[in-house]
C-alpha cells in the first residue's frame, strides 16, 4: 500500500472514530482501548499475523477481534476495530492511534513537547518543567522526556517541529567553534 493510501486510510477512519467518540463522550477511553489493543498486538505477534494477514477473510477477523476485545474495550471502539478487521485494515492501527492522540491533544488544548535531558528527572522536576513550559507557550504542555547523558546537562526541547537546544555540550561546541574562528584570524 502506497504512503499517500496509508495517509488517507489513517485520516479517514481516525476522523470518523473521534467523531463518533466526541458523540459519545468517550473520547479519552476510546484512546485507552486504542493503547490496550495496541499492547495486546505488540505482546502476541501470532494474533498480529492472523489480523493482519491477507489471506484470512475480514469476517472471520471481526469475529476473532470480537471475542478476544468483548468487555476489555468499549463497545465504541469494538465495533472500530471490527470494521478495520473486516476491511482488512488492522495493519493501520498503529497509526490510526498516533493520529487519534494528536487529536486528542488538539481537543484537550496539549503541546506536546519533547524534552532531552542529561539525567532522568524526579517526579517533582517534572512537575516544574511542565509548569515552566506551559508558562512560557501559554498553554498545557504533553511531555515527553528522553535521557541523554552525552548532552552533558542543560536541555534540547522539541515542539512542533522546532528545536531549542540549550544543551551543555551544544554550548561548549560553540564556544570552541568561537574561540577557534578568533584564534584562525589573529
């Protein structure tokens, strides 16, 4: 399936599932049943194959994903998953629910911002950054944190598709890159 197919399918059947979410009221369960069906796929990569396979019919797909999800999920989201099962779309989940969860956070008025820092910080930290954040963009903040000890300390933050690195080792590259061009002149 072409990228640009993948793109519409993803569109189409997300918007249709918020809509139908938002309807019920069941907008942040739905993304729950989402990620419980999604660690369901990644810890069984036998029903993966078997929902994802084109050889065995959709039907017989809905019915498994019917009796493997009745009273785990909502009836919302199991009549959504057995229509992607029956239109052979499970291989589409993954990304569905990436979208479905940026709708969210456009709904619920999140930022998600991204944030590498050179240790794992405590909970009260996070608390702080988020708070600090919010402040400064003005709004909620959904964040994500990465460890990466070779930034040495300081911060790179990532927010829609922009990158503000105030890392230490960022900052001493540059210094170095100063004290060289300085040097070179002279």
């Amino acid at each position: 399936m072409s990228e640009s197919i993948k793109h519409v399918v993803r569109e189409i059947y997300c918007e249709v599932l918020f809509e139908l979410a938002e309807e019920a009221g069941q907008i942040d369960s739905v993304m729950d049943d989402l990620a419980s069906v999604e660690e369901v796929l990644r810890a069984d990569p036998e029903f993966t194959a078997i929902m994802t396979s084109p050889t065995i019919k959709g039907e017989e797909k809905a019915k498994v994903a019917r009796r493997v999800f009745t009273g785990k999920v909502n009836d919302l989201t199991l009549d959504f998953l057995s229509v992607l099962a029956k239109r052979n779309r499970m291989r589409n989940l993954f990304d569905i629910s990436l979208k479905y969860e940026s709708m969210i956070d456009k709904h619920h008025h999140r930022h998600p911002v991204e944030v590498t820092l050179a240790h794992q910080p405590d909970p009260k930290e996070i608390e702080k950054l988020k708070a600090r954040i919010g402040e400064a963009i003005g709004g909620k903040v959904k964040l994500s944190i990465e460890v990466d000890p070779s930034i040495v300390g300081g911060m790179i933050l990532h927010k829609d598709g922009k990158v503000i690195d105030n890392s230490v080792a960022t900052r001493l590259k540059r210094a170095v890159g100063i004290i060289v061009e300085k040097t070179r002149y002279k």
